[in-house]
C-alpha cells in the first residue's frame, strides 16, 4: 500500500512547530527520523493531511548535562546518542538499551523523540525511561512543561500528548554515588531474532555500598504489559541489604506477577508471565555484578 495524498511542510523552528500543530490539530503529524510513521502511513493506519518535518532542528538535537539530568533532544538520532561520550558517566543503562534498538541502518534515521512518542510497550526506549522515571518537555502555543514517564504513556502506541503538543526533549535522572558506592545496571531481551520487537526485555539498576549494602535500586520490565512498567516500588526492598540470589530471585517474581501481558503468535500470556520473571532476575544479577566489580576494583 502506499500513504495518503499530505502536505508537507519543513519547520522552521520549534515556534512554527506548535503554530502548525495548533492550526491542523489532529491533521498534522510530526515526522522525524519516520522510522516508526512512515509504515503507518504506508499501511494507511494513519492518514495526517499534513506532516511537519523537525529534523532539521538543531535545537532538537542536543545532548547535554543539565544538573542532574543527561537532556536528550527530541529529535537526536539514536546513533548519535549512542556514539555520546556523555552516555557512560551519566545515564550508562541508556547505551545499554540502544544497543538493542533496531539495527543500526534504523538507528541511523530513528530518533530518541520519535520512539518514546511512538509509545510502543516493547519498545527498548520507553523501558528505560519508564524505569529511570525520566521526564518529558512537551512544548505547545500555550507554554512549556514537563511530564513524567508514568504519566506520558497512556497505553500501547499511545501517550498523554494532544494534537496541538509536541515532544522537544527527555530529561534522563542522573544516579550520583555517594563516596564508596558504585552503580551497576542491565538491560536483558529476548527476540524472535535480533533487531526485531522484544517479546519481554527487562532493566535493572543498582547501587551498593563499599560494605556490600545495596543502597538504591531500580527495576522496568518491557513488552509485558499495556505500557513499559517500572517497580520501583518492589525494588525498594532490596535496599539496606546484600543482594543474595533468592532475594533478587523474589523481587522478580513479584514483579512478574504484576505484568499483564496479552498473547500473540510469539509468545501466550503464560510463557509471557514466565519471561517477565526469568529477564527481571537477569537484569537484577546483571546490575548487581556490575556495581560489585566497581566496589571490588
């Protein structure tokens, strides 16, 4: 199939943006990096009368430390937020979870913005937000404000943005270590082949103390639910504690039992519940042997 007849229109900036959304409203879409749009369009799932080209908006593009948040504009490519030497020592779960987005041919078009508005509850990007409890700058003709991951995604392929809104930035928390304290995290998917939709994938991040004493935890499980969900909450139990195996074990059952997964062609809701558990309890270890080796070193 082929997309609809559209206008097309190349923003001029952020400004003209808004303007052009608030004079189209559900008639204009956003198109970026299109790697999520573009096959939208073809199949006619969406059928916008106008689309509104940002990729040409340096101030979208920008990756920089602003207090204690990495900023990652809306429209960055995701080969150029994976080639940042800002990733490592502020957000390095974010690597983690670019790595296994898409292949690199996508990666070179796809943008940071683009993936988390596309909302998709498999999606690499929306797990790590989610998990890390990022915030979103939305921008209309009415102000500028920011929204919490939990908040901006509503549902599968759908978020709290209105027609005349627009994403322009995420704000990444950064994790600081106390003296002696060390951050490990892991991102853990399983696909039907590389590059493809995860079928679960799961993040984890943790800190632990010199003496071995967890001091901060952090766990999202993808691809199982309505959305990317973050337990935060559960993983607060393994704080003031040394992270044996059953404990880590414990806390992601618990949070495989929160999941509600629906069942397709890959996977059933039961074998769904059961990968939620076992990619949680990975990304758990995972984390955890990484912030022991920086204790240990």
């Amino acid at each position: 199939m082929k997309a609809a007849p559209f206008e097309y229109a190349r923003a001029q900036s952020l400004d003209h943006v808004v303007q052009m959304l608030a004079e189209h409203g559900d008639e204009g879409k956003i198109i970026a990096g299109g790697q999520s749009l573009v096959p939208m369009l073809a199949m006619r799932l969406l059928a916008p009368a106008w689309l509104i080209d940002i990729h040409g908006l340096a101030e979208l593009q920008a990756i920089e430390i602003e207090a204690d948040h990495l900023v990652i504009g809306a429209a960055t490519r995701q080969c150029m937020a994976l080639k940042s030497d800002l990733l490592d020592p502020s957000v390095p779960l974010l690597r983690k979870a670019l790595r296994w987005v898409g292949h690199a041919p996508t990666r070179n078009r796809g943008t940071i913005g683009g993936s988390l508005a596309h909302a998709d509850p498999s999606a690499e990007l929306t797990l790590a937000a989610a998990m890390l409890e990022a915030q979103m700058t939305l921008k209309s003709t009415l102000g500028t404000w920011q929204v919490g991951a939990a908040d901006f995604f509503a549902g599968p392929m759908m978020t709290c943005l209105e027609p005349d809104e627009c994403l322009i930035n995420v704000h990444f928390p950064i994790w600081h270590d106390a003296p002696g304290t060390h951050t490990g995290c892991a991102f853990e998917e399983i696909a039907a082949r590389h590059g493809d939709f995860a079928i679960v994938s799961a993040a984890a991040q943790l800190s632990i103390g010199a003496d071995g004493v967890c001091t901060r935890a952090a766990l999202g499980i993808g691809g199982a639910s309505q959305t990317a969900m973050a337990f935060n909450d559960l993983a607060q139990q393994l704080v003031g504690s040394k992270l044996d195996d059953k404990m880590l074990r414990e806390v992601a059952q618990q949070a495989s039992r929160k999941v509600e997964p629906t069942g397709d062609l890959q996977a059933s809701v039961a074998y769904r519940h059961h990968l939620a558990g076992v990619f949680a309890e990975r990304a758990l270890r995972g984390a955890r042997e990484e912030a022991l080796q920086k204790v240990a070193a």
